[in-house]
C-alpha cells in the first residue's frame, strides 16, 4: 500500500487532517520538536491503527503504549479503515520526552477525518465492481489477467438518428446504455465534509478523445437524465451529490485501439482541499482506474454464418434464389442488396468484412469497411450500421488504394498454437510482397488498425504474384473434428497437373475442360492432352507453385501447421500482363457472411468452373457459385459463394468402375474428379455441423476479454 499523503503536526496548536479509508497517511514529527526530546510515544483513538518504522532497514510495528527512541530516519503511519460520523471524531496524539524529566516536553495533537472514496468498474471481468480485488491501475493480459474493459459505441440503436451512438453528445434511447461500461463513485463520510472540499473527475486530454462520459444525474429511466460530463473537449468535472453516497457513471469509447493508441484509457477521481479562499485548492487523495478498449476480433470461416449477404446483379437471379433456399432451409437470415444499390458491383466479400467486440457486459457484431469503395461503399453503413451492430472503417488520406485493399485479401486462421504460443482468437492473415520489395501492400492504416487490436497478431502473406492479389485465391479453412479442429486448403498446380498426367494415363487424355456457353458467347475448350503439353502453362504454374510453397511454409511457421494439416486442391493459373489468374474458377472459402456468431455447419468447397469442368470437380452443374455436393461419393449440404460467371448448367454425373476397378468418369465427368473430390472430403471426413461432439459447435471464444492473449 502506497503512502499518499504527508501531513505535519505542530506544537502549538492542534492539526486537523482528512484521510481517505484504507490509504496510509504518514506523520511528519520533525518539523516541531522541542529542545531535548530522546524519545516519543504516540497514542491514537479507536478506529486509528498508528505504526512506527523504526528506520528504513526494520519492518514497522503498531505504536502500542510504549516509549520510542526519536531516531532520524522514524517514521509515523496512520490508517484508518472505516468513514467517520462526524468532523475531526478520531485523533492522534504523540507525546515528547526527555530522559531527565518524567513529564512530557511537549505534546502535539491530530484530528482525523475519515472518508472513503472509490471509483469502481468491472475489474475481474464476472460483472461486479471490487476495489480489493486487483490494482485498478494496471490492466493485466492473460487468464489470470484483470482490468476493466470499454465498448466502443459504434453501433446505432436510435433509428431516429442518422450517425453511429458514439458520433453525439447525448444518449438517444436507454438501449443505448447497455453498450456503454458502469464506472461508479462511491464516498462515505460526513457530509459536512463536503462544505469545502470537492471531487473531481478528470481524466487527459488525449484520453478524451477517445472515450465519453455520461452521469446519472435523474431518473434512470429518462435519456434526459444523463449529462455528457467528460469527453473531446471535456477533461473534467466537478462531481455533485445527486444520490447521496453513489454516484453513476457510464462510459463509451469512441475509437479502436489504433497506430499511436494502445487501447488504454485511464479515469482519476481526486479529493480536493477548498478550505482557505486565499489558496487554491490542494489535493489529498487520488483514485484512478484503466479501461481497455475491446479489440475489434475476426471470425473464422470454419464458423458458419447466422445471416448471409448476396448481391442481385443483372444476370444472377438463379443464383440468389438458389441461395435463398438454401438459406431458409439452414435458418440463416438473408440480407439481398438490390441491384439499384449495388450497380452491378456484386463483390461483397471485397466490400467488408464482419468481425464483433465484446465487453463482460455485451457482445455485438461489428463490420469493417473496407477502402476498396465500388459501387458498394454505402451498403455497410446504410444497411448493416443498426441496433447492435456496429460499423468502422480505414482509408488513407491519400487515396492510396490498390486490389489488396478489397477484404477478400483479409482472411483469419482458426485458433492455433504456433512456437509454444496459443492464438485462441487464430491469426489474421493478408497479402502484400515481399520483404524488400516495391510490390502493392495492404494500405497502411488498415495494417495499423489490424496490429493494434494485438489478440488475432497479423501474418502477411505474399500474393503480388496474383493480379487481384487476394490470400482467398489460393488459401481457405475448413472445421473437421479431429484435435487440430480444421484443415487449410491450398490451390495446387502440381497437384492438378498430377491428376491431368493420372487421368491421361487411363485413356482420358481427350477430354475437355471449358466445354458449354456463357450467354450466346461460345467457350473455346482444351482438352486433357493439350494442356499437358502446353511448355508455356506448364512453366508458368511451376512459377505459380514456388510463389504458393513459399506461403505455405510460412503459414506451417506462423500457425503451427503440419503436412498433414493441409490439403492440396488441383487448381491452374495463367498469366495476364505479368501476373496470374485462375486458368479455371478458383478455390474459395466457404460461405461465411454476417456475423459469424453463431455455427450451424460447413463442408469443404471445391474448385469448379464451366461445364463439363464444373461436373468433373464433383458438384452440381456450374451456376453462379453456389454448389451443392451431391452423389453417393461426397455427403450434401454446403454452399459456397464467388461472383464467377457461369454457363449452362449441366447434367450430374454418375461414377462408375473403370478398368481394373478404377473410377471411371462417363462424358459427364470425364476427368473424374469426383473421385479428387471424394478424397478431399475423406481428407476432412467428419467436418463439423454442428454436432455437440464438435470442436467448433460452440459460440466463438467469449472468455472474458481480460483473457485476450498478447
């Protein structure tokens, strides 16, 4: 326990003092002391517990009533731990004495004033306020961790209002409140004690930029009755006394932890002296309490969406209707944006990205706007911003914006345990060069945003090799239950390459891939053969291949990844003005829109593309991008979203035993790569749909914030 105050006595007339409960107060005895003085004793009232540190070297010992040598170096400790009921009721009294003389030299007297004073919050993060339970001063990471922590209040629970909760100075409805964390003051002790001292609430002027304050000062039940009292261009406030020995308080924050921002923001209440007019006021105690702003956190798509997001563009309306039933039948909710919204911009994903916060007292979603700013720049804001669900966004004052800057390129691992060290919220991975290089980067408020919310640390990948330059071009998760909980799926061209070589081999060397129409366009096909012999495609993807090898020993480094956690999906690229695309549609991730909050189920997505390309990887004709897995080879049930073009759609095939029991594909499936298919979903056999047995059938991690790890 700190020494908070220093408080001299004299000889010539008694001293009055107030001290705060529980807080030392140490009491100078050299500033008057008379001739001759050996030695002290020192007496206090009931409820004065007095010690004396003989010397900085011994341990202190209560006062008793016994004699002490007056050595230099003596100190006197007062505590008191209980209010006082009246002004200057408790007292000290120290005695000087001499050798010579049986009667004192000299006394000095001190009257005490007790009152207690704290300012308490949810410090162990179980919804209760306990001063002695930790030091509010510091904010402690971790499972044994503590400290309180601060929403920031971006969502928009008045519909009367036009902006984000945390964007005025009032509370517009009481719904509002519960986003916003209690602090309260509570004070004990005579009233009359507050005829010339005062408390004050204050906090820097840094700090309130960043968080609001509101005090109860009415009816709980009326928004008039809070005042905004801290805040912007509010650094302090003198506290009334509204409601006796408690007073309110409700706290929101107003920005994310950020570059230049550790997410700390700290609240001091300090009792002031007004006693003399001829002075200012002088400081006696001082309570101080740390707020973490909670991290804006990532889920992962091995956790199935409660609501799906698809745009309506001009030529897909199959594809939201088919997503529509599939939807109804999952019971996730659909959110369609209009054509007249969206401009034919129909790439969500690139938009936003959905992630939540979460305080001990509320959870809510909140989604990140991307700086990519199509024709979809208002959608985030003007139809998901609402009651508990929250908005934030990053752009560069420069518009220095480039592909890397669309949320495709913004994925994040399941949780992992890398290098000894456990990421329970995973990782977030995005794209950018490679180091040393002059390629395109994520923009660089976006990468301070994601590094200074510190729970989900960022890895960057290299993906300047692609044109659109997007991590879910060639990376995607997906739950499976064993102990690891997923398995990571990586686009391959050698393993493509190995499964056209198979499939020449058993005679199918003249089938066709891209075989079918978009619209009245005709699509030029190529067959088995013709790509195998292709030096310039071939030489090209041994390119692609180092490019995605380098990623993958990375992502085995950063997320503690084995070979046996990761499954290669046969897939090409080719290259246009110097970097790649898909030579067929590419890999992508399962569906996993809205909020993430809640699992319903997923199975692993596999590559398609034109007919008879789109049969031969095992799904159900080639739409717009939603696939059901069907056939007695690969269970039914996931869907999965992309914006690729899609041409007539084509019969199911049906497998059947080639020479020697080999499958064998008909014309449907000449490439047989159903059989691919079957061995990816045996790869992750047992994914995750939501049986209790699952290791993702849970809600996302909801320990206490103050177990985010570092």
């Amino acid at each position: 326990m700190s020494l908070q105050r220093i408080v001299r006595v004299s000889l010539e007339h008694p001293t009055s003092a107030v001290c705060v409960a529980g807080v030392e107060t140490l009491v100078d005895i050299y500033g008057s002391v008379p001739e001759g003085t050996e030695m002290f004793e020192v007496y206090g009232t009931p409820g004065v517990d007095v010690y004396i540190c003989p010397s900085v070297e011994r341990d202190r010992e209560r006062a008793e009533a016994r004699r002490w040598h007056f050595d230099v170096g003596s100190q006197i400790v007062v505590v008191m731990n209980s209010p006082s009921n009246e002004l200057n009721d408790s007292h000290v009294q120290i005695s000087y004495h001499s050798s010579r003389d049986s009667s004192p030299l000299a006394y000095a007297v001190l009257y005490l004033t007790c009152v207690d004073i704290t300012l308490d919050c949810d410090l162990n993060c179980e919804g209760r306020q306990d001063r002695d339970f930790v030091d509010k001063r510091q904010w402690v990471w971790g499972p044994s961790g503590h400290g309180a922590v601060l929403l920031v209040n971006c969502d928009r629970d008045s519909m009367s209002s036009n902006d984000q909760d945390n964007c005025d100075h009032h509370v517009r409805c009481l719904q509002d409140l519960e986003d916003m964390s209690v602090m309260i003051l509570r004070t004990q002790g005579p009233d009359a004690l507050f005829d010339d001292h005062k408390l004050v609430l204050h906090t820097s002027s840094a700090d309130a930029e960043r968080a609001r304050v509101f005090h109860a000062c009415g009816p709980e039940d009326s928004c008039e009755a809070y005042r905004h009292v801290l805040g912007q261009n509010k650094v302090s406030y003198e506290v009334p006394h509204f409601h006796g020995d408690e007073e309110r308080f409700f706290v929101e924050g107003l920005s994310f932890p950020d570059a230049g921002f550790s997410g700390l923001v700290t609240f001091h209440v300090t009792l002031l002296d007004d006693s003399n007019e001829d002075f200012s006021e002088s400081p006696i105690f001082t309570d101080t309490v740390v707020f973490r702003v909670a991290p804006w956190i990532m889920t992962p798509s091995t956790q199935p969406p409660l609501e799906v997001y698809v745009c309506r563009v001009r030529n897909n309306t199959c594809f939201v209707d088919a997503v529509a039933e599939l939807a109804r039948r999952a019971g996730c909710k659909l959110t369609v944006c209009p054509q007249a919204e969206n401009r034919n911009d129909r790439w969500i994903q690139d938009e936003m990205e959905l992630g939540y916060i979460q305080a001990p007292h509320k959870t809510f979603p909140v989604v990140f706007d991307s700086p990519r700013n199509g024709e979809l720049q208002n959608f985030p804001y003007k139809r998901i911003l609402g009651p508990d669900f929250g908005y934030v966004t990053r752009e560069p004052r420069d518009n220095s914006v480039s592909g890397l800057d669309s949320f495709g390129n913004l994925e994040v691992s399941p949780p992992v345990v890398a290098n000894g060290k456990e990421y329970p919220l995973g990782r977030i991975l995005f794209g950018g060069n490679l180091p040393g290089s002059r390629g395109r980067r994520v923009t660089q408020v976006v990468r301070d945003f994601l590094h200074a919310q510190k729970v989900q640390p960022p890895v960057e990948l290299f993906v300047d090799w692609l044109a659109v330059g997007h991590v879910d071009e060639f990376l995607s998760f997906v739950p499976a239950t064993d102990g690891k909980g997923f398995r990571m799926l990586l686009a391959s061209p050698s393993a493509c390459f190995k499964l056209f070589q198979e499939k020449q081999k058993w005679g199918h060397g003249g089938a066709l891939l891209f075989q079918g129409v978009i619209g009245n366009q005709q699509v030029n096909t190529v067959s088995i053969s013709q790509v195998l012999s292709n030096r310039s495609l071939i030489g090209y993807n041994k390119f692609v291949q180092s490019c995605i090898d380098w990623n993958r020993e990375v992502l085995k480094r950063e997320l503690g990844l084995a070979e046996r956690d990761i499954v290669d999906i046969p897939q090409l690229f080719k290259m246009e003005r110097r970097k790649a695309v898909a030579f067929f549609p590419d890999l992508v991730r399962p569906s996993a829109g809205a909020s993430g909050f809640v699992r319903s189920g997923a199975k692993p997505p596999v590559p398609r593309g034109p007919a008879p390309a789109a049969s031969v990887f095992g799904v159900e004709g080639p739409g717009l991008g939603a696939r059901r897995l069907r056939g007695p080879t690969v269970p039914a049930g996931p869907v999965f979203l992309t914006g690729c073009q899609s041409p007539r759609n084509a019969p199911w095939p049906t497998r059947t035993p080639g020479p020697s029991g080999r499958p064998f594909s008909p014309p449907g499936d000449p490439l047989g790569i159903c059989a691919a298919s079957e061995r990816l979903h045996e790869a992750v056999r047992g994914a995750s749909t939501g049986r209790p047995d699952s290791p993702f059938s849970r809600l996302p991690d909801t320990r206490p914030p103050a177990t985010y790890p570092v």
